[in-house]
C-alpha cells in the first residue's frame, strides 16, 4: 500500500521509534485502552512532494491560533486509538497533518483520515512554545503512569518541586537523566484549551508536568528521550512505594548528596 513513508527512511526511522514507545507504553500498562498520545513535528523530513500532497480530510479547526507552526508537519496519534494498535501499524493508528496558513486550522494529509488525539490542543501549543523558544524539542508524549498519577491523588505532592526533590532523592540516575524536574498542573479538563494553556506555563521550568489525577505531558528531542524522562521518573516513586510497603518512609539522598551531583554532572539547578 501506498505510504507516505515509503522511499523517506528517516522519515520511517522516526514513525518507528514511535512504534516502538507506543509499544512500551503498553507493556508497562500505562497506555489503557486509547489512554495517552503522542505528537511529532515532522518538518525537517517534509520534501516537495509532500509538500504538493493534497488533503484527505476537510480543515479543521485547532482551538488555538499558534503562529509558530504555519506549514509545519505533525505525525498525531489518532483518538481513540490504542497505544499497543499503533506499536503495530503507526500510520493505520496516526495520521500525517498540515498546519494551514492561517495557523488556526489544519488538513491530514496522509496516511489515511485518521482523526487525531483529543488532546491536540495541548500537543501543539506546545510544539508552537517549543519553536518559539528555538528549542530543538521534536516530540511530545502524554501517558498515565500509575505510580506518578497515584503521587498526584495526594495534594502534599502536588506543592511546587515536593515531587521533584522526593523523586530525585530516591536514585542519582533522575536528577541526572530528568533534571529539569516535574511539574504540576491542577486538575483542569482533558482535551481542554485551558488545559494546554497550563501545561506550556509549567514548560517554562520543567520538562516533564503533571496533570493532576490523569497523567504526564514530557517533550524532548525525540520520542525516545521524552519517554526515558517519564521512565526514570516512574522508576523513582515505584522505589518510594516499595520502602513504604516494606513499612518504612525512605530516607532518599540527601540534600547536599544532590548538590554534590548535580555540580559533578553539569545540571541545571
Ligand atoms: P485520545 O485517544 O484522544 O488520544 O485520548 C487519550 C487520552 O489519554 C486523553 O487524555
Ligand atoms: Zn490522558
């Protein structure tokens, strides 16, 4: 069948790392039924005969005018379709978007007319932040990772950086690979402007936010980078949570143990 990823190998290589998350997601049963999304900006890979690709959907309306991607390229999830789906056929399970010039709407393009994720205003406010910052982030990834959406039941975590520092204090390996930290966004609406609004004000210090009671919202360079972000997090409350089944709190490193690390390996703050 024909694919807008044939003959465009790097173009492949990228839809298959996600794939290949989509599929991890899953295993680590964080990907319920249609639960979580991912996005990629695709632009670089755009050559003239995508370009002249016409559309196969109607416009669309985005929910946000975002002038940062005028023409740019999105591999979306579709909704409601399901994570272990797409580790299979990404292209029947997501779709290939054209942001129009009035960069308000957009138009699929490829492969087939698959809708994509409700959450689209979030991953493309976003990716509209992330140009507008000139950073080098390509992709965007929401999931529900069960130890970190348990952390947020409890509004003693919800407080600025408590789940950071608690986090990072439980191995050296998070601040190291996560070392911007979590942030957190109350409970707001899924799907909602509101929401993606909330979640790029946290994107300023962080690179990886919470939403309160429903999941993460990590960006990175890659899929692969965003989705080790929210791994090594995850990993961190699981050990919390296995000290507190072995009937103890977890002392975690201490705050001049981390000080001494982040000052051997170069991090932020
Ligand atoms: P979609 O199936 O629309 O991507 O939604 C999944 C989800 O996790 C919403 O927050
Ligand atoms: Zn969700």
């Amino acid at each position: 069948m024909s694919s807008i990823l044939n003959n465009r190998p790097a173009l492949a290589a990228e839809i298959g790392k996600v794939a290949e998350v989509a599929g991890y997601l899953w295993q680590k049963g964080w990907a319920e039924r249609n639960g979580g999304n991912i996005t990629i900006n695709i632009t670089e890979y755009v050559d003239d005969a995508i370009k002249a690709m016409p559309a196969i959907s109607e416009a669309k309306r985005i929910g946000a005018t975002l002038p940062y991607l005028k023409g740019c390229y999105f591999y979306c999830k579709g909704t409601q379709k399901r994570m272990r789906d797409l580790a299979r056929d990404p292209m029947a399970n997501g779709s290939v978007i054209r942001v129009l010039d009035d960069c308000a709407s957009y138009v699929i393009i490829a492969d087939q007319p698959v809708k994509p994720t409700s959450e689209l205003p979030s991953h493309l406010s976003v990716h509209n932040y992330l140009l507008s910052k000139g950073m080098n982030y390509k992709a965007s990834l929401h999931t529900h990772p069960i130890e970190l959406v348990a952390l947020t039941h409890n509004q003693k975590f919800m407080a600025k950086d408590v789940a950071s520092n608690l986090l990072w204090s439980m191995i050296p390996e998070t601040k190291a690979f996560c070392p911007r930290g979590l942030g957190m966004v109350p409970y707001t609406l899924p799907s909602s402007v509101e929401l993606a609004e909330a979640t790029i004000k946290e994107l300023e210090d962080y690179d990886v936010v919470m939403w309160e009671k429903h999941g993460v919202f990590a960006v990175d360079t890659d899929i692969m980078a965003a989705f080790d972000q929210v791994d090594v997090l995850n990993k961190s409350a699981l050990i919390y949570i296995a000290a507190k089944n072995m009937g103890f709190e977890p002392e975690g490193m201490s705050q001049e143990q981390m000080r001494e690390m982040s000052e051997a390996f170069h991090l932020p703050k």
